[in-house]
C-alpha cells in the first residue's frame, strides 16, 4: 500500500501524474468508457449521505504557474537533437535502452540512424509489459477495468465533493461524455482516461507511440519478446493511491485538462531533444511528480525492480533492445544511474 501524499510539488496533477504516465506506465487504452448497465451501480443510502471531508484545492492559475516555472528549468538544458539511446556491453551481450512515450502525434520525428541500427541488430526487445500478445493485451484491460471500477455499490458522483464533481462536469461537456459512464470508475481511472482521450481529440493517436511501432517490426523481423512486469502491477500504482489522493488528482485532471495537450507535447520536445536532464525535472523528480508516494511507486520502486533484471541479461549472449517509459530513463533515480552506481559502465548522456 501506498503511504498517502500531497499533491502539492511543482505542476502536481496533471502535468505531473498524467504526463509521467505517458513517459512511465503504459496505462489503459484510452477509448472512451462505454455507458454502464443502471443496474451495475446502483446508487446506496449510505453513499449519498456520508458527509464529504474538508478539502483544499489549488486554482488552475497555480498549478499552471508553477507548471510553467518547472519548465523554465527544464529548458535551461538540452540534449543532442534526438531521443536518447544508451548502451550496457559485456564480452558476449549488448543491451541498448531507449526511452519511449507511449502516446504520439503521428507526425513526431523520433528515429535516427543510430537507433536503426541499434534496434535493427537486436535478438529481443524488451518491453515494459506483455503489449504484443492477445493474452497479455487481455490481461492489460481486465487488470486496468477490474482495479479501476468500484463494484461495490459506491459511484464516483457520490464519493467526491460536490466542487470537483462540478469541476468534472464541466470538463466532460466539451468531450462529450455523459456522466453516468464514469459513474462506476474510481476517481484515478476517470482522470487515465479523460487526460487519453483529450489527447485523442487533440491529434494524439496510441497507436503511433514508440511501443506500437517497435511491436510491430519486432514481430516482422522474428525477435523475441521479454516483460519487466505485469499489467496488474501497473493497475496497483493507481488503485492503491488513497482515496482523498484520488479525488485530488482527479480534480486537478479535470481542472486542467485543456491544457494537458500542450503540456505534453513540451515534454515530448524535452524527449525528442534527448535532453535527459530536462526530461527528469518535468517527469521524474521527486518534487514534481505528486509527492514522494506517487513517485516511488511510478518510478523508484519500479525502477529498483527492474536493474537486477537488466543485469541478469548480461549472463546471456545476444543483443538486446529495452524500451520503457522515458520517465525511467531520467531524473535522480533512473535505471541509468541506478546501474551506474552498481559499477556498469554505459555509454550515454
């Protein structure tokens, strides 16, 4: 279980949670919810009563000030012009690793020669979780619904504050989503999805990120495929968060979610210019990304579990290509220092 959390670090929300998502966990779909059976949420005495605790919500103003602060920092620095590549080598074994966003606009220029060839030479490519098979693509939906749906009576308009439900009804008039499809889904999945589909609406398109293209060649060219993970830890990041850390996020989603297009595509300019450095202080530092819970479990926790998994690929002959949220690739607790510190030397930014 998650500690609870304040999301009060720089440009908490939205930019923070939902764009490191996209450079971090791979998430759901994205496709707008489907309108429920009444009957699968019924509304409960005890529910519609329960006094609301007392809240404190930050204005858009705020959360779009210190937004625009962070990325002042962030493009102080900058990369080589192109997403960045890394790579760990033995005697026998190459391990090259790549930063992805899962989510693109289908004109975004990410490959280069560099990467071609990395890729090209590759046995396996190594993903995040299993988003090449039909098992693991069911997985992926049924682990994501199963965590993210309350089924226990409850419904998301009588669990949070009649200000954020008035705060999401506004943002849902112009998406053209009708409340009662969100009625069943608890406040972290309503934000997943609403922050999607904007992006959607917006030009974005799932299928055109870094992931969907490496499957697709990978299966062409005969590669094998490994997992760093399962689609339920990816679900638990989310639905372990405390209920009042829902709510919050959600609100800020929602308060915020017209800008959530150009948020996102600053951080992909940061991405694409391979400025790593940048990169971290808009996606993965512990100041920014939600507090310290959100955090550890998007990135340090996962983080840690993942190294000894690269190294124990260093036991096997071959080349293998890694590609993982970006978010992973960053900041002061990334797979890359983390294998540094452990004495592997690899070459990169």
């Amino acid at each position: 279980m998650l500690q609870p959390f304040k999301l009060s670090g720089k440009f908490s929300g939205v930019s923070a949670v939902a764009c490191a998502l996209f450079l971090s966990a791979c998430g759901p779909s994205g496709d707008a919810p489907a309108t429920p059976d009444e009957a699968s949420a019924p509304e409960t005495e005890a529910a519609a009563t329960e006094e609301q605790p007392a809240e404190v919500r930050r204005e858009r103003a705020e959360i779009l000030e210190e937004y625009e602060a962070a990325l002042a920092d962030a493009r102080k620095t900058e990369g080589n012009g192109s997403p960045a590549l890394w790579t760990l080598a033995d005697e026998d074994t190459t391990i090259y690793m790549f930063g992805t966003v899962h989510i693109l606009r289908p004109d975004v220029e990410w490959r280069t020669p560099e990467f071609e060839a990395a890729f090209d030479s590759a046995d396996t490519l190594v993903l995040e979780l299993d988003m090449e098979s039909d098992a693991g693509k069911q997985a992926m939906a049924r682990d994501f619904m199963s965590r993210g749906m309350y089924g226990d009576g409850r419904t998301l308009s009588n669990e949070i504050s009649e200000g954020d439900l008035a705060v999401l009804t506004d943002a849902l008039q112009p998406l053209g989503i009708p409340m009662a499809a969100l009625d069943p889904m608890e406040p972290w999945m309503v934000a997943v999805n609403l922050s999607v589909i904007k992006l959607q609406q917006d030009g974005f398109d799932p299928n055109s990120g870094v992931e969907q293209k490496l499957i697709a060649e990978a299966r062409e060219d005969g590669k094998s495929f490994g997992f760093l993970e399962t689609a339920s830890v990816q679900a638990s990041i989310f639905d372990t968060l405390p209920e009042p850390v829902q709510a919050e996020y959600l609100y800020e989603t929602a308060l915020t979610l017209e800008d959530t297009t150009t948020m996102l595509d600053q951080v992909i300019e940061e991405w694409a210019d391979g400025d790593v450095k940048g990169l971290g202080i808009l996606v993965a530092n512990p100041d920014t990304s939600g507090g310290e819970g959100i955090y550890d479990a998007l990135f340090l926790d996962r983080n840690t579990s993942w190294v000894p998994q690269i190294e124990a690929m260093l036991d096997e002959p071959g080349t293998v290509f890694i590609a993982v949220g970006a978010g992973h690739l960053a900041g002061p607790d990334s797979v890359i220092t983390m294998l540094r510190d452990k004495g592997h030397e690899i070459e990169g930014p």
